[in-house]
C-alpha cells in the first residue's frame, strides 16, 4: 500500500500543450546546445596580410593567431537568447621596409545568439553578425615605439574589422550553419519507432 502511494505521489503533474511546449524549449536550448552551434570554429587558424594600414597605407600588417572556445550567459526574456564571448589571440608584426614592430592582441568578440521555433518542428538558431565597435580589445606593444606606430596607423581599428569579417564568415560556413538548424520532428518519429515492433530507427530516419 505504501508503495502504491510513493508511486502516486511521484507522478510528474499534468501540463497544458502550451506548458509543455514552454518547458520543452527551455529544456532543450541550453547553454552547451547553443555553445555547440558556435563551437565548430573554435581552435581554428586566423592568418591574414600583409595589409595596408595607417597613412597611405604604406605600413603592411600580417598577423597569426587562432580561435578560442566561447562563454555562453543567458539574456533575460523571451525569446531565448544568450550572449556569446569569442576569445582570438593575434600575434601581428606591421613592417615599415625598413623595420619591423611587433604586437599582441587579445581580442574578445561578442554574439547574440536566439534561438526560434517553426511550424515544421525545428529549432532555428540565429546568430547575430559580431559588430567592430563591440569587440573587447587589448593591444600590447613591444616597446614604446611600436606602442606609437599602433596609434599612428591604427592597429586597433584595422584588428576590429578584420577579426570581426573574419569570424562572422566562419559562422556562416556550410557545416556550422548546419548545427543551428535542429529538427525536432524527426526526432519524435525515431523515439516512437524505438516502441514500435514492426517499424526501424533507420527506416524512420531514412524517410524523414
């Protein structure tokens, strides 16, 4: 009898439609799932230049760096959205013919990331281009001197546009747009073929 009542009371309580649909979504857009979206340029090479910089562009910049693993936080309302931090490390040299200055640039590239339903039961993902004028720049200069050619030519600037052109179109390459776009209904049909005796995973999947 006491086992009857435990199992009673362990019953998850009913919902509406509505309900359910609200919790689904939250339940399944986390900050990993939204991180996996973006994930698929982390650890990639940025290598660029020479380009032309600062008066007459006379100075060349060629710059290494690579890609780091973004940092999700959660935004407020609704719909779902989150604001993503990308981390790039640059080494950069400008070269003046005669000389060479060289640079270092740690560099913190924001997203928002949304995530949409459709009437065809997909999770849309949608990730807003990073703008130059947000990005989080920290531009150390090896030496005085270089630290006054940054300035003159305008490093800071120049990093802005280019790191933030450059990530917006690696997100937009063919297998990480892909990640952002996640259907649900397909899903469902191979959860219920898993309880159907007379129909396979596979068949279900090879039909969607």
């Amino acid at each position: 009898m006491v086992d009857q009542v435990e199992s009673v009371e362990s019953e998850p309580a009913r919902c509406t439609y509505e309900e359910f649909g609200a919790l689904f979504f939250r339940a399944a857009v986390t900050p990993e799932r939204i991180l996996g979206a973006v994930d698929g340029i982390a650890g990639e090479p940025i290598d660029f230049g020479p380009m032309g910089v600062g008066p007459g562009k006379i100075a060349q910049v060629t710059a290494k760096g690579q890609i780091g693993e973004a940092t999700a936080t959660e935004l407020p309302g609704t719909p779902i959205s989150y604001e993503l931090v990308i981390p790039v490390d640059l080494d950069f040299t400008i070269n003046l013919q005669v000389e060479k200055e060289r640079f270092h640039a740690s560099v913190e590239v924001p997203l928002i990331v949304t995530a949409h339903a459709t009437t065809d039961l997909q999770i849309v993902v949608d990730v807003t281009p990073p703008n130059p004028d947000q990005l989080k720049l920290d531009l150390a200069a090896d030496g005085l001197r270089a630290g006054l050619l940054g300035r003159i030519a305008n490093v800071d600037g120049e990093l802005r546009r280019f790191v933030a052109k450059y990530v917006a179109r690696e997100l937009e390459k063919p297998h990480i747009v892909a990640t952002r776009n996640i259907d649900v209904g397909v899903s469902i049909d191979v959860a219920w073929a898993g309880m159907s005796p007379g129909r396979g995973i596979e068949d279900v999947a090879n039909a969607g």
